[in-house]
C-alpha cells in the first residue's frame, strides 16, 4: 500500500478519537496549500481509505492539523480557556511515494505523540 493514512486515538478516553477534524495542507516554503478536510470515523480513522494517494501522493512537505480542541469539548472534557492543546500542527515530508506514510496521534487533553507508523 502507498499513500498516507492517520490514526487518532484519544489516550484518555482509551478509545479512538471518533469525530475528530483533520485539515491537510501542502507546504511550499512559506505557502499552505489545502488540499483535505476530513473528520475520523467510529475507529478513529479516515472513511475511503489513504488521504494522499495515486497522482496527489507527492513528494514534498505536508502538514497534518488535528483540532484537538473541539474535539475534547464535543466529548465533555472540561478545559482552560485557553486549553492547553487546542489545534495540533504536525509537520512532515513524504520522500518515497512508493512507500506508505502513517502518521497517527495519540492524544490527551495535555499531550501528544506521533510516530512513523506502518
């Protein structure tokens, strides 16, 4: 499989981060182009399979958006104004578009990590 694909799992909870929006951008040096919306689904994935594949699957820099923030607020959890974590930039670079990019995010309301997954 090529292509990129996320994973959101809400580390708190214990569970998938359903209904969590996700912004896609194209980075050229100081320019953002979007190129995806998208919102996870019950298993804290993306419905249709990879965000980024075929044509649209180049090299370059990207950067994920995860709104953390509304998400936790639509689920309850009691946050500061402003929360800690409230819109998660993740910027990285597909060099091989042969190959598969999973960039999941494991998240707390006050803290994340992310990883090259497979």
């Amino acid at each position: 499989m090529t292509g990129l694909t996320t994973h959101v799992l809400d580390t708190a909870a214990g569970l998938p981060a359903q209904g969590l929006r996700i912004d896609l951008f194209r980075l050229s040096g100081d320019a953002r182009e979007k190129i995806a919306s998208i919102v996870t689904n019950h298993d804290g994935r993306v419905d249709g399979g990879p965000i980024l594949i075929g044509d649209s699957f180049q090299v370059g820099e990207y950067e994920l958006v995860f709104h953390a923030g509304d998400y936790l607020r639509a689920k309850g959890v009691a946050l500061s104004e402003p929360p800690f974590l409230d819109v998660i930039p993740l910027r990285f670079g597909i060099a091989d578009v042969t190959a598969h990019y999973h960039v999941p995010l494991l998240l707390s309301p006050y803290s994340y990590s992310t990883y090259r997954g497979s």
